[in-house]
C-alpha cells in the first residue's frame, strides 16, 4: 500500500513538471504575438483619434487656456513626438501697411512725383543752350573764338586775330592756310577745318609758352616767331615746289606775334 502511494506521488511531481515545462514554452512562444498585438491596437487607437480633436481650441472652460500653448500628437510610424503649436506672431503696423498693395491713384501720384524733373537752380546754365555754349560760359573750348570787342577775336589760349593786313583781318589771313596756293612756290597748308587750324595754333601757342627742345624762339624786329615741333602731322608743304617735291608732311607750326599775343600769320612748316 505504501508503495503505491509513494508511486502515484512520483507521478504527481512528474507531471507538474512537464505542466510548468509547457507553460513556460506557451508563454515563450506566445509573447512576441501577444506584444505586437498589444501595440497594433495601440496604433489603431492613436489613428482613431479625431482630427477635429486634435485641431480644436482648448475650451475656454479651463482657467488657463490663454496661457497654455496647444500640443499636437503626430501620427508617424515612429513613437509619438509631442510638437508645441506656436502661436503666429502679428506683424508690426508699419510692415502691414507697406505690404498692402498701392491703391491705383496713389502709385499713379508717387510714379508722376518720380518723374518730375528735379527744379534747376536759377545759377545752373539754361536747358536751351548747346553744350559748346555751356562749356564756353565755364571754359574756353579749342578752336572756338569769342568777341571781345568789334571785330577782336580772342582765342581759348589767349591768342587775339585783329583786323589787319592785306586780306582785310588777321583771321582771314591766317585761314589762306587752310588750302594749297599753287601761285606761291612754298605754301604750308593746315589739315582739317577752321575750329580744328585754330586748336593747332592754341596748342603750339602753349607749348611755346612752356619751352623747352621741340621750341625756338626768334625775334624779329618788334616781333616774336614761334616755331613748335608738335610732334604729328598737322598739314603739308603745298605751293608749286611742295608739289614737286610730292607734298611733304609738316609736324611743325610757325606763329608771328606782336605784343605777345597778337596773331600776325601762323602756318605749317617742315623744320625749325
């Protein structure tokens, strides 16, 4: 008798064994399902939530519902990240007003106002004049002449054509220079126009006043002959002989003065 109750609680101590045995295995194997069950349904609520809750004010019921920004719950596959709602700042006055668009008389006013010539001062040289009229009043300009009494002529470099010798003025003689007189044998002819001549003989005249290697200076009873090597081709060697000798090119201006500044002739010539 007492052996088979010492088989039987044999037996009993196996068989819990085995049982623990299984339930452990049970709950090994059935853990990892029970958690992705677990967090499934969690998903499924989160997505279950309304958005018009999500979204909604705060109720004006809580005391500190002014105060207390709106929290957000993203839906992400990631763990929930709580995002604060900040709330949208209001632009100062001043940034408001100037980006308000125009209203169309206004724009039309400012754009005339733009466009309406700044007022002259009365010192300010007049819209009518021409710009050699305009540099005249504030600088001689090269190669143009101003009256400064009858028939006196006087140049931007000081030089004066009076009325004299035999083509009745000084100025008319000096432009004989200004085309080839065959009936001379050596005749010096100037290039170019009247403004251009008289700029030549102003830039010599300057020079000559300045010295130096390319002048020479003579005087020749009561007056003074420049000769001035300008270094360029100012005109040619014209008359019968300039001809025959095919007209060669004159780098230098001869000018005859009296009283330093009065133009007597001035002409193109060769060599000094």
């Amino acid at each position: 008798m007492s052996q088979v109750s010492s088989n039987l609680a044999t037996r009993r101590k196996m068989w819990t064994k085995v049982i623990v045995f299984l339930a452990l295995v049970a709950v090994v194997w059935l853990q990892p399902k029970v958690q992705k069950w677990l967090d499934e349904r969690d998903r499924e609520g989160t997505v279950s939530v309304p958005a018009e809750r999500r979204d909604s004010k705060p109720s004006s019921s809580s005391p500190a519902s002014g105060d207390r920004p709106r929290v957000i719950i993203k839906d992400v596959e990631v763990p929930s990240v709580a995002e604060v709602e900040r709330p949208e700042l209001t632009p100062p006055v001043a940034n408001r007003k100037a980006s308000l668009p125009e209203d169309s008389s206004a724009a039309s006013a400012k754009n005339a106002k733009e466009k309406r010539p700044a007022p002259r001062e009365k010192s300010g040289p007049s819209p009518n004049k021409s710009a050699a009229e305009t540099r005249s009043d504030n600088k001689p300009v090269p190669g143009q002449l101003r009256e400064i009494r009858k028939n006196v002529f006087e140049s931007a470099a000081g030089l004066r054509y009076v009325p004299g010798s035999a083509d009745a003025h000084r100025l008319k003689h000096v432009m004989q220079h200004a085309h080839d007189d065959s009936t001379k044998p050596v005749h010096g002819v100037f290039d170019g126009e009247r403004d251009q001549i008289l700029a030549v003989i102003d830039e010599a005249y300057l020079k000559a006043k300045k010295g130096g290697g390319d002048v020479r200076r003579e005087n020749q009873n009561d007056r003074l002959v420049y000769t001035v090597n300008l270094g360029r081709r100012i005109g040619y060697t014209g008359g019968s002989e300039g001809k025959r000798k095919g007209n060669p090119a004159c780098r230098f201006v001869r000018i005859v003065l009296e009283d330093e500044n009065i133009v007597i002739s001035a002409y193109p010539t060769t060599s000094f």
